[in-house]
C-alpha cells in the first residue's frame, strides 16, 4: 500500500511537506519521503507506489555523486538510525534519511537546460525567460545556448515567484548567491552528461542549499523526477513538449476532468497510478543502472 501520511510516536513531527514528512531528533532531522503525488499544487487523494523510495533512493545516489558539493546526508540506513526509531526500521527503509539540520536559504536554484514549461511560454511572449533575453527562432523543447541559473522565491502554498539575479544577490548576499548559483549550474551540468550517457535528457531542475556552520551545503532532495524534468531522449524531438518521467499520466488525466484545480483534488484512476509508478522506477533505473532494491528487474 501507498504511504501517504506518517506519524511516529514519540518523535515530534515539526512538518509535512507535499511529500515529505520531517521529524526533529533533537541534533538531526529524519526526512521520511511518502507516496505523495501533488499536480497544480494540489495533493491527490491517491498515492504512487514506490514513488517516496525513488525520490529518496536517488537522491541519495547523487548526493554521493557530487562530491564537490557538501550535503546534508547522514545516514540513509535504518540499521544506523537512532534506537527510537528503530520499531520503525522496517517502514523507514529505502524512503528516510537522517540528516543535518541548515538553515535553508529562502531562494529555489533553478537551472534551466531546455526550452519548456513555464520558460517556453515566456519566450513565446517576450524571448526571454526570467527576463534573461535569448535568440529568436528558437523552438518548443530545443536546448538552450548555455544553460540559465534563474532562481524563485519559495511558496508555503501555490507558485513559486521567479526573481531575478539582482533580488537573489539581495536575498543571499553576492558571496552566497554566486556561490549557490556556481553549485547549481556545476550540479546540473555533471548530472546532465551523466544522465545522457544512460538515455534520459534532464531538460531543467531545481536545487536547495542551506548554510551550516557558515558553509553552503546542499539540502532536501537532487535530481528526481520531482525536481527535475526528465525526458526519454529516444523520444524527444524539437516542436512538441516531450514525454517525461514525472506526474505526466497524472497531469495529462487531470486536463481531462472539469475540475477547477483548487482542492479538494479528485481520486486518480488505477491505470494512471500503475502507469506514473512505472515512469518513477523507470527512471530510477535508467539512471542508476539498476532496478530499485526491492523491485524485480
């Protein structure tokens, strides 16, 4: 069965996210990845089979990818967790991680590789994205001349709000913001040649960072088909918004209903939930190379 909420007796839960669920341990935090699924920021009444374990499974890998880059991970391995959670050993494995605790910076790293989504209507209107002007010509999904650091504020509900590189600096400092922004296109670019090699285009994704002891580290969750957009290059081609592996069946299900898009949200069909399940496995093996531990090949 799908998790989709979590609550651990005796172990303050201090929030619960669109996905996650963070319980303070005292000098560390336990990120618990659920089976949520959100699409037009509303939470579905549904969970996806094994989606907290791929966003949680592969993060951990990229964590350990990037080693010029600090994280915030501790431990993804129950046997290590503290003894209260260790009634929980079971339920906790392969969706948590113990981590530090930093003080996230108020601003989302996006970097944008391709032209899509909300950057492709931009363009459409202005040639620009994020007021950042391109060449004209350009079309749906054709990769950009270089890749774009274009950071937002963070949203407790709704949309994140793009900002520019001035109101960043503002927010971060110059030190920390071009500090985060060196990080974020280095990130992107590593995991991007990494995730050619293996068949899957990362068209744009978005980082977080937090300051510990006065250091920039890198926090929350890396290169997911939640983070990210992951396309399947054997199908990608310039003009069309390509398939991806993320909440696509979820999306694409959802245009077809008359709902209004506030919540509540309306139950999800069997078939877009084994069908969005498979597209999160899929990717996670695609990239890493095997298939999630627990899952057959």
């Amino acid at each position: 069965m799908p998790l989709l909420t979590l609550d651990l007796p005796h172990i303050p839960k201090v929030a619960s996210g669109k996905v996650r669920e963070i319980f303070d341990l005292g000098e560390h935090l336990l990120l618990v990845a659920t089976d949520r699924i959100s699409a037009f920021d509303c939470v579905m009444p549904n969970g996806i089979p094994h989606k907290g374990a791929v966003l949680n499974t592969l993060s951990s890998f990229w964590f350990s990818r990037f080693d010029f880059v600090e994280n915030h991970v501790i431990s993804t391995d129950p046997a290590d967790f503290p003894q209260a959670l260790q009634p929980h050993a079971a339920l906790l494995a392969g969706r948590s991680m113990i981590v530090r605790k930093a003080k996230p910076l108020p601003v989302e790293c996006v970097v944008r590789g391709y032209l899509a989504g909300s950057g492709w209507k931009e363009y459409q209107a202005s040639q620009s994205i994020c007021g950042i002007p391109l060449p004209d010509g350009l079309r749906q999904a054709e990769q950009l001349p270089e890749p774009l650091f274009t950071p937002s504020t963070k949203a407790e509900s709704g949309h994140d709000e793009n900002i520019g590189w001035d109101e960043c600096r503002r927010l971060l400092g110059d030190k920390v913001a071009n500090e985060v922004r060196t990080l974020s296109l280095r990130i992107y670019e590593e995991g991007r040649a990494y995730a050619a090699d293996r068949g899957i285009i990362v068209a744009d994704t978005k980082f977080e960072f937090g300051i510990l002891d006065g250091r920039v580290i890198l926090i929350d969750e890396c290169l997911t088909p939640d983070s990210s957009r992951f396309w399947p290059a054997d199908q990608y081609q310039l003009g069309i918004s390509p398939p991806s592996f993320d909440k696509q069946f979820v999306r694409d299900y959802l245009e077809t209903l008359t709902w209004d898009k506030t919540p509540p949200a309306p139950p999800l069909p069997d078939d877009v939930i084994a069908r969005t399940s498979e597209k999160y496995l899929e990717a996670y093996a695609q990239i890493t190379g095997s298939p999630l531990p627990g899952i057959a090949a």
